[in-house]
C-alpha cells in the first residue's frame, strides 16, 4: 500500500494530522515536522529487533545522542503502531513511552525542541500514531473487514474509509 504513494511525507503528513484532529489535539510545528520524517523514515528502513535497554547501555558517551534519539523514536513508533505485538509479548506500551520520554528528554536538555514536546506528550503521540496506523489499515480494508475492526474500536480513520466506501454508519453500529 505504502509503495503506491508518491509523496510519502505528504501522505504521512495528512494522516497524522487527521489523527490529531480526531484526538482533538494539536503539537507544536516542529514536533508535527519531527513525526512525519520520523514516519517517512520508519516506511523505508527496516526494522531492527534490538531491545531498547540493550542501545542504551551500549551507548558511548560520543554517540549517545544518536542512541537516544533512536531510542526515543523507536519507542514512540513501535508503540503507536505495534501495540499489540508488543501486549503479546508481555509488553506494555506505558514501559515503551516512559524509556521513550525519558530518551526524548534527555535530548531536550541539550537541545530544547522538539524533544522536549515529544518528552511531555509522548502519551498523546502515541495514540496519534496508532490512529495513522488505523488509517493505513483502513486503506487496504474491504468494507466488511473495515466494519468489523470498526465495530471493535470505533476509530474515525476507519470511520472515514467506510463513508468513502459508500457506507453509513449509524449509531447502534449497523452499517
């Protein structure tokens, strides 16, 4: 689905900021720029499977910026969009937000935004980006498929992809 879209950023762009809307929340410009390149980032590079306490206790003191970065943003991007993956693993998505938080604000101590936004609302980002994962789920739903997950979580992402598939929704759920 990803390889059809021309402008990755752009698309990761309007999808974050629908999630927000949906949220009922806005970021500061510099965090909403940081999320989209972090999106687009994360759609090209493949992912790695170490564990995040490992990167941090590997770090040097010359590279740990970069290891708290990638920290930070492996964090906020495995839990907004694997959260369960992770809950199957006897993970919890607040253990990944809290290593993210504290990565992020050890950033922001050396340079202020947008680690220091990222630090305060890693929670709010998190749901965001499980909204942009809903959405790109949605893209490749079949309207049955897109009622059932929406019949679970009543995600506006998905709500949005049955309306363009020409269905209404009632309240009650029936569709």
């Amino acid at each position: 689905m990803i390889d059809d879209v021309k402008d990755t950023r752009a698309f990761f762009q309007k999808i974050f900021l629908e999630s927000l809307r949906d949220l009922r929340a806005t970021v500061r410009p510099e965090v909403e720029v940081y999320v989209v390149f972090l999106l687009d980032e994360m759609s090209r590079t493949p992912y790695s499977e170490e564990p995040l306490g490992n990167m941090l206790l590997s770090a040097g003191d010359q590279d740990r910026s970069i290891i708290l970065r990638q920290v930070g943003d492996r964090s906020l991007f495995v839990s907004g969009f694997f959260e369960e993956r992770l809950r199957e693993r006897g993970i919890s998505t607040s253990y990944y937000a809290s290593l993210g938080s504290s990565a992020y604000g050890q950033l922001a101590a050396r340079y202020r935004e947008p680690f220091e936004s990222m630090a305060l609302h890693m929670d709010l980002l998190q749901r965001a980006l499980r909204g942009v994962r809903e959405a790109c789920d949605a893209m490749g739903l079949d309207s049955w498929s897109a009622h059932r997950a929406w019949l679970q979580n009543r995600s506006p992402a998905l709500e949005r992809r049955m309306a363009r598939l020409g269905m209404i929704v009632f309240a009650d759920g029936e569709a």
